[in-house]
C-alpha cells in the first residue's frame, strides 16, 4: 500500500517541480511541452531535494503525512464484512522513485491533457485557465488516476491483538487472495486519489501562474 500510494503521490508533485516561482536556481527550467527537459528536471529535483520546497508548497518526498480516507465501508451483516480506513498514514521513498514520462504543459494547456506517468500510475488532468494580473492560472476541474499494480502486499500488525494467530491467519488469507480485495478497495482508492490530489494541485496551481513554470514562449511562426 505504502508503495502504490508513494508513486501516485510523486505525480502530483511534477507541476509543483517544474515551477518557475522561487524555485532554487539549480533547478533546470524548461520550454513549454519540452518533455525530455521536464523528465531530466523533474528527477534532478527529487534527488537534490528530499525535504521538499516549502516556499511553494512542496511537501517533504522523504516522508509525507497522506490524509485520512474512507476506502470501503461494508454492511454489518454476515460472517465477515471489512471496513477499510487509511489514518496516521505516513508514506516513505518519494524521494527514491523516477520520473520516466511527461506530456502536455503545452503553451496553450487546453490543447492536449496533462499526462503525468511513472512505472506504477498515470494522471490525467483537464483544467480551467484564470487571468489574474495578466497571468494565466490553471485550476483544475478533472484528475483521473489509472492505476498499474503487479502485486499488492499487505501486513495488518494489529489485526486481533489477543490472537496472533488468527492475525496471521487473516493476513495470509488477505495476501493469498489479493487481486479479489484489490478488486474491493480500488475504487475506493481511486477516489481518495483523486480528492486528494486535486486538492493539493489547485493549491499550488493558484499560488503559481502557470506562464512562470517555463523559459518564456517563443512563437516560431511570428519569430518572436
């Protein structure tokens, strides 16, 4: 869970560290759509900058507080039902991961959807363009995670404090047949994402302008 829910997490930050507003000056800037120079500046930062850039917003990649989610409720009836809650969820490695593909961040965002991508998850993200003080803001009004997961793996420590036994048991259980609870939870899942994500990109979205993310634009077709 840890793993799948740091991956999904590193794709937000991508705007945030492709930012041209109080960003360090060793940080590479890019021009729009430049998606090479965005991969290469993206990992450069996640690598240089561990505890994060508080100044815009971008949170520690080392370890960083998810927040509180209702992934399934089940009725209370029958042998066996599961609720399944995220709390006190503090996710680690960030800052270990890498960047393999970005798309979009066009001159004109509206032209083509942002893509973010990584080995594990994609977001796609469709938003609204503001003026405000002759600068373009983006807010965004759909994310849509896709999730690609291998294995799912998961140690519920606590699961019958008075029976260590049986705790191994639902644990074993739960591992031997994951893809049916995976099955269960992912939409759940899906939407805690994507709450949570639009959230923390709109922030940071409405702090930066999105003209102050890249080198300035340069139209070829005019020369200037």
């Amino acid at each position: 869970m840890d793993k799948l829910i740091s991956l999904t997490f590193l794709c937000w930050c991508i705007p945030v560290m492709i930012s041209g507003a109080s960003l360090p000056e060793d940080v590479e800037k890019c021009h729009f759509g430049d998606s090479t120079c965005l991969v290469r500046s993206i990992n450069a930062l996640i690598k240089h900058y561990p505890k994060g850039i508080p100044e815009i917003g971008l949170p520690p990649l080392d370890a960083y507080n998810f927040p509180d989610s209702v992934i399934m409720e089940s009725p209370n009836r029958g042998p066996i039902w599961m609720d399944f809650r995220m709390r006190d969820n503090v996710n680690k490695g960030f800052n270990n991961a890498t960047i393999t593909h970005v798309e979009g961040f066009l001159y004109e965002p509206n032209q083509k959807q942002i893509v973010l991508k990584n080995f594990r998850i994609t977001l796609t993200i469709k938003a609204l363009v503001e003026y405000r003080n002759d600068k373009r803001y983006l807010k965004i009004y759909n994310l849509v995670p896709s999730l690609d997961l291998d294995r799912w793996i998961i140690w519920l420590d606590g699961l019958y404090k008075e029976n260590t036994d049986v705790t191994v048991f639902m644990n074993k259980l739960v591992n031997d047949n994951w893809v049916e609870f995976w099955n269960d939870l992912q939409p759940g899942l899906v939407k805690a994402f994507t709450d949570a994500f639009t959230v923390l990109l709109n922030r940071v979205f409405d702090n930066v302008a999105y003209d102050d993310m890249f080198l300035p634009y340069v139209d070829i077709r005019m020369g200037s």
